[in-house]
C-alpha cells in the first residue's frame, strides 16, 4: 500500500486544520465561550460542541468564517437513522455547519453495512440540503482494519464529506495506521479527520503525514503555539 504523504502546513496555516474542541458532559457555558475565544484568536477551521452548546457557539460565530460542528449520535452511535436524522436537524436549526455524527458501530460490527450506510445516509440528506457537511465517525478503536476500510467506503459512497477516527470516549484515539488506511480506502471527494488523543504539535505533524485533513482536538492551542518548537 502506498502511504500518503500530505504537505505539512506552516505555523501560519496549522490553525485552518484543527476543529477545536470541548466534548465533556461536564463542560460548562464559561469553558465553552473560552473555547470560542480561542478560536477567534488563533482562526480555528471550527469549534465542535455537543448540540446543547451549539446555538450558544453559533451566536458568536456568526459570518467569522470559523464553522460550528455540533456532535451527532455521540459516543454511541447506537440511535435509529431516523433519530440521527432528526438530532442532526435540531443542531442545524441552532446554527451548526458541520455535523460529526457517530456511525452504528455494531451494525459495522455485525457487518450489517446496509444499515450503517442507511444511518449516514439520512444524516446526510438532512444535511447536505442545507448546505452543511458531513463527518462520519468510525469508533476505529472498536473496528478491525477489514471493518475499517469497509466501513470508510460505505460512509464515502454515502456522499459524506469526512470520515472520522474517532470520538475520544472509547478506547483509544487516533492512530496513524488507522488514517492512513482510511485515506486509502476514501473516495477522492471524501477527506479525513483524525480525532482523539492528538494533544501536541508532533501528534498533529504525524496524523497531517498520514494523510489527515483535519484534526479534532481540545488542545488546539497548544498544537498552534508548539509549531514551530524544534523536535
């Protein structure tokens, strides 16, 4: 197989990589609006929330050019399409512009994959008719290679705009193996995000190599102001 190899970006340009995050059931309105103050600082691609804090972000927001990803089906991925669906049309309502939504990981699991694309599926229809893009979220910690690539496939031909690694809740986080498999296995429209435990500038580099287009992380800032440090 042949491993990609992506540009790196500079310390000028590393920011429009990251989707800032803060994903913790007990993340509070002043540790979100901080989050937002981050990224107006350093012009963070996105700030990703969970839907309760979307309208909030989306205040904020508002014609920065900075997107708001609200978390979808999140850290389970266990809800009917139909429900996915719906929780997708809410957060867009409040405001979101990207949707990260968690695949059903045991349909992927049971390699009932005409399921798991019927999830994504609606999601994306719900989305892509109001302009918003889709990231699917595989739980890659959960999933062998096999059901890794099958899984990005699925997900590519459901018109998404993203695979994702991973939600941070599981096992594990990203690793590099798991993004380079997955850029493998995309379809060219379909871009990669690597997410969960990417906390430093060499995480980043590494996770960037691999072949990522974007990174989740709530250490955004740190990875920023690390960039140019020597190895």
């Amino acid at each position: 197989m042949t491993e990609p190899t992506q540009t790196q970006p500079s310390a000028s340009t590393i920011a429009a990589y990251i989707d800032q995050t803060l994903l913790r059931a007990d993340a509070t309105g002043p540790e979100i609006d901080a989050l937002v103050d981050s990224a107006l600082k350093y012009r963070f691609a996105a700030v990703c929330v969970n839907p309760v804090w979307v309208h909030r972000v989306a205040l904020r927001l508002e014609r920065t050019g900075i997107a708001i990803a609200s978390v979808i089906d999140f850290p389970l991925g266990a809800s009917s399409p139909a429900g996915k669906a719906q929780a997708a049309r809410i957060a867009i309502e409040d405001g979101a512009t990207e949707i990260d939504m968690v695949i059903d990981i045991g349909a992927a699991k049971g390699a009932d994959w005409e399921r798991v694309a019927e999830g994504v599926r609606e999601v994306v229809a719900v989305a892509h008719d109001r302009g918003v893009r889709v990231k699917a979220i595989l739980e890659t910690s959960l999933l062998t290679p096999v059901e890794i690539e099958r899984a990005t496939r699925v997900c590519s031909n459901a018109d998404v705009d993203f695979v994702k690694t991973s939600t941070g809740f599981s096992t594990r986080g990203a690793s590099v193996e798991d993004v380079r498999l997955m850029k493998s296995a995309a379809g060219p429209a379909v871009r990669v995000k690597a997410s969960g435990g990417i906390r430093t500038a060499a995480d980043a580099r590494a996770m960037i190599e691999a072949g990522a287009d974007r990174i989740g992380t709530s250490g955004g800032v740190a990875i920023v102001e690390g960039w140019d440090a020597p190895a």
